[in-house]
C-alpha cells in the first residue's frame, strides 16, 4: 500500500544513523587492509567493459534493462543491471563495494534521504561538472536541493514522488452545469432568485469547472455550503490524515529541518507563529471531515474516490494509473483532474514534501566515467518513456508534456520541499506525524510543537534545549453551514441549500 512505502521509507531513515556508523567504520578498516598488503581490485583486463547498475523497486526492470540494451549498442558497454532488496540496500552496497569477490555496483538508484549516510561512507561521490545535474534547465531547484549535500552535487535526480490535489472533474462540471441551468431558467422568467446560489446575478459570466478548483482550504469548505452536490457523493474532501506524506503540506511552508538542502544542522526551524498557526487549522479540520485514522487509509480514501463518493482528495502520483487502470476496466466511470496542493487560507500557505530518486556513482567503482556516461543516458535519452513503462515521473523539467495530469504533478514537484538527509535527524518524520495525530486527537497544537522542536534541537545539541513558548495565535476557519460538523459527511438535504 502506498502509504505504508511512505511511512517504511520514514522509518528507515531512523534507523541510518547506526548503520552509517558500522559501514564507515568496514570502509576505514578495508582501505587500512589494502595500504598494507598493496591490493588492488581485479581489472577486467581486455575483454569489453561491464558495469553494474542496481535498483530496489521492480517496476523499473522491463524499462532499465531496455535501455542498458540501447546504452550498449550506442557505447559497446555492457550493462549488468540488478534488482536489490530494499531492506539494508545501501549496507548491500556497501558490502559488494568491499568484496572482491563481488561485482561491485558501479551506479545505483538511492532516495535522497539517504544521500548523507552514503556520502560519508564513501559510496557516494561528487558529481563532476560535465554531469546532467549542472545543466541549466535541466532541472528544477526543488530537484537539485534533494541531491546536494555539504554544497555538493552527490547525485542526479531521476524521478520522484509528491502528492497534488486529486479531484473529480465529472462532478465540478454536474455542479456548474447545474447552477448555470437555474441562472438560464431564471433569466428567461425574468427573475434572479438563483442570485444567492451563484453569488452574482443571473446575467453574471456562464460559471466553469475550473472555477471549482479550489485554491484553499477555505474554498472547499466554502464550496460545500454553497454548491449543489450531485448523487453518490459523501464527502466533499477526505485524505489520508494518518499518514505524514498527506498532511505535511500544512506546514511545510513553515518549518525547516536542515534548510533548502536539507543537510544543514544549523538551520532547525520548527517552533514558529506560522507553524502553530497552521497546525491549530488542521486540528479545527477535524470538525468537519471527521476521519478516523484506525479505519481509513490511502488505499481506502482511493477507493472511495474511485467510486465516485469523495470530489476531493491529496493524492500521490500512483493515483494516475490506478485510476486509468480502472477507466479502461469499467471501475472508475469519472473524469478526474490534478491541481495543486490547496492553501489554507488567504494569510497561510502550504507546501508539500517530495522524495527523489537519484543515480549515484560508487565512491569505490573503477568504472566512475562509464557509470557517468550510463547516468548522462539514463537521464538525457530515455526519459520520455520513463512514465509510461514504469508509472514513475522523471525529474526532468520539459517544455510540454503530453499528460496533463503529469504536468501538474511535475508543478507541484517544484514547488515542494525535499525530504531531508541528515542522519541526526532521521527520527523527525516519525515524530512529526505522532504530533500531527495528537493534535487530530484534540491535543494542544502549540505545545505539541514545541515538545518536538525541543527534541530535535536537542538530538542536533547533545544537551537540553528549551524553547521559549509562543504566544498561542487565533486562527479560525470559515464554518460551512450545509456541513455537518464532527461526520465528515454532507449534507444533502435541499433545504440546506437554499
């Protein structure tokens, strides 16, 4: 389930630190034993060169080993290309860099989180100046911040993964068909008793679908007292609140754990009136859109959408072939849009989080420029294609793209904020979403924030921080009458909408 590799990937990254600790330690120990017998490597002498590419994630397969067969016919190199479990992958690295026995990975694709622990084990290497990543363009600054670390390029970035507002476009259109039908009717009658429906007069501008696309939280909980709400539906917004991916975009315009990088110990901002701010919104969310995290899941909540029962969702980018998929299958019989994450209102942004994929060049290969020229492939040539073999979306910035839906994926990609690299810090994510929980639970936004930049600054300190209490900030959401509070549910009785 996608939401359980989110919450895995999170979880790993706690455990880096002692990890990091043992294969920097094997590393010193195998660089003393080679100064002192004056080995070296095999060399694989005159026969044709073979490097070796690894990856964790299946769905690659079909797509990387198409185009080592292309790199090889364009380069004469050979590519060995290999799927790794992901459990201890980069202590499998590690191992295979160590063991002569063994063919060492010469490339290999690693999230960004993970960028400092092989960095300072030396299975990461910085990127020479002729490497995709310093192409101007090439990139967005969201995608080069995932793989710089200590003011280094230690990676490329190949694809990624976000999350976007997911909505059903069918039903934004039924609601305005809907309400521009009333204002017609009532213009040939000569009345304008559909002015409180519309906001405006009958001989107002015809309404469209776009303009139901919500740019915050305010406008969702706006459009749920105002608007009609077709058939089927039973919750006019619902995400997966359990789940830190889906609900770091409340404040993730707001705090900082490392900076832009996301490697720099001295930039911890986690404590502030924005953050607080905003936190003590999502808390009062759970008035409205009553969701209970032991039940509800991102698998359940894209289910209810694929039935046609949400019009609005926060969605990872697996979302565009599954609901395909189901279009194509007869289960899912709605046109459905992408758009980008919502604010919360006019005074508080959002931002969501994003992790990116990256091909990293073994600090131990002897086949460092063949690996270059395999990543330079991989990123410059073959991309087009990435999406549909695979369902993964390339980092890569493009002028156009053929899918719309991609294309809003990719913007929010942009704007977004990397998940951070540092090792002292890996147990955040953890920490961040029982904090988010609490507070959906009802408990105190401001003092749940502070207790949690205290611990991390303290983590980063090796002594106790305290942080100076905040003066807690009023922040109220705009209560949408024809909502029930408390049952997340609509509702539709027509007498609510008048």
């Amino acid at each position: 389930m996608r939401h359980n590799k989110n919450k895995k990937r999170l979880l790993a990254v706690a455990a880096a630190l002692v990890a990091v600790g043992v294969i920097i330690a094997a590393v010193f120990l195998y660089r003393a034993a080679l100064e002192g017998s004056g080995k070296s490597s095999p060399e694989f002498g005159n026969r044709k060169e073979t490097i070796h590419l690894w990856y964790t994630d299946d769905a690659l397969t079909d797509y990387l080993n198409s185009k080592a067969l292309e790199f090889y016919d364009s380069t004469d190199i050979r590519v060995d290309v290999k799927l790794v479990s992901g459990l201890e992958y980069l202590e499998a690295v590690n191992a295979a860099s160590l063991d002569e026995g063994t063919d060492t990975p010469d490339l290999y694709i690693l999230s960004n989180d993970s960028l400092e622990k092989a960095y300072l084990a030396g299975l990461a290497t910085q990127l020479p100046d002729t490497a995709p990543v310093h192409e101007e363009g090439l990139f967005s600054q969201a995608a080069k911040n995932a793989v710089i670390y200590d003011g280094k390029y230690v990676a490329c970035p190949m694809y990624f993964e976000t999350s976007a507002l997911l909505y059903n476009k069918t039903y934004l259109q039924q609601i305005v068909d809907t309400i521009n039908s009333v204002g017609n009717e009532e213009e040939e009658g000569g009345e304008n008793a559909s002015e409180d429906l519309i906001g405006e007069s009958a001989e107002a501008p015809a309404m469209t679908a776009e303009q139901l696309i919500p740019k915050s939280i305010v406008d969702i909980l706006t459009f749920a007292d105002q608007y009609p709400t077709p058939e089927n539906v039973e919750y006019f917004f619902r995400w997966d609140v359990s789940d830190i991916f889906y609900n770091y975009f409340f404040i993730g315009n707001y705090i900082s754990v490392g900076g832009a990088a996301g490697d720099d110990k001295s930039l911890i901002d986690i404590y502030n009136t924005e953050s607080v701010s905003s936190l003590k919104v999502y808390q009062e969310m759970n008035q409205f859109f009553s969701i209970d995290t032991k039940e509800t899941n991102y698998d359940t909540i894209m289910q209810e959408f694929q039935e046609g029962r949400t019009i609005y969702t926060i969605a990872t980018s697996d979302c565009l072939r599954r609901l395909d998929e189901a279009a194509k299958n007869g289960e899912f019989s709605y046109e459905y849009g992408i758009a980008k994450l919502p604010d919360i209102n006019q005074e508080l942004t959002t931002r969501g989080m994003s992790v990116t994929n990256a091909l990293v060049i073994n600090g131990y290969s002897e086949h460092k420029e063949s690996a270059g020229r395999l990543m330079e492939y991989l990123i410059k040539n073959a991309h087009d294609d990435l999406y549909s073999m695979t369902g993964k979306l390339s980092s890569v910035i493009r002028d156009t793209y053929e899918n719309e839906h991609v294309a809003a994926f990719v913007e929010n990609y942009i704007e977004s904020v990397p998940i951070p690299k540092m090792l002292e810090t890996g147990n955040f994510w953890v920490e961040l979403e029982i904090c988010f929980a609490r507070v959906w639970g009802g408990e105190d936004a401001n003092t749940q924030l502070r207790q949690l930049s205290e611990q991390i600054k303290t983590q980063l300190a090796g002594e106790p921080v305290t942080e100076e209490p905040i003066e807690d900030p009023q922040v109220e959401l705009l209560p949408a009458v024809g909502y029930e509070e408390g049952t997340g549910e609509l509702d539709v009785n027509p007498e609510s909408q008048e």
